[in-house]
C-alpha cells in the first residue's frame, strides 16, 4: 500500500511517536509505542531521531495491520517491531551474481 508520511513528532513526555501518513487517500494517525521505539535498533533510543529514522519501517507494520481493518489509528508495539525483525532476518538474502573476470593480459600459447 503506497504511504506518504505527513508528520513526525516524539512526545516528550512519554518518549512515544506520532506519525500522521497519508495511505491513499486516507489521512491515518501511528502512534509508535517507547518500547517500539527502543526495539527496532541497537543500541536502543527513544528519540525524535530514531523514529523519523525508521518512520519508513513503522508506516509498512501500519499499512499491513490496515490492509485488515479500517480504523484511524494504528499503534505499533515492541511486539509489532519483534515481528518485523523475524520476518526480515528470516527472508531469504539476495542471490549475488558472479561477475566474470577480465584477463589482466591475453596469453596464447605459441
């Protein structure tokens, strides 16, 4: 689902984010939990920097939990960052492509 992220903001208060994210035509509020914040990486840090950081990984675990409902507000847990971690550490890795190498020099037997 395309996304377009409109705002970020990290209350100070209880260190959690606000993601305001056009999905399609819908305006949708993500409320990104502290723990969230701290779980999605090392070494961990609730700061504004953090969530604008991973706002793109924050806004996917949103637009999947949205593709099955229809609510306004989505709030991404430690629990939602786990998940995310487990699937993209267990996907399978790119295929590398070997590359064919030059001859430093074209020897031909005489």
């Amino acid at each position: 689902m395309p996304y377009e992220i409109v705002t970020a903001s990290l209350d100070a208060k209880d260190k959690s984010g606000r993601l305001d994210v056009r999905f399609g035509p819908d305006l949708k509020t993500v409320i990104v939990s502290r723990r969230a914040l701290l779980s999605v990486a090392s070494p961990p840090r609730a700061t504004e920097f953090r969530l604008v950081q991973y706002a793109d990984t924050f806004c996917q675990i949103a637009a999947r939990r949205l593709a099955s409902t229809s609510a306004n507000t989505v709030r991404i847990t430690a629990n939602d960052v786990r998940g995310w971690l487990c699937a993209w550490q267990s996907s399978p890795a790119p295929i590398q492509m070997q590359t064919k190498r030059q001859r430093l020099h074209d020897v031909r037997p005489a």
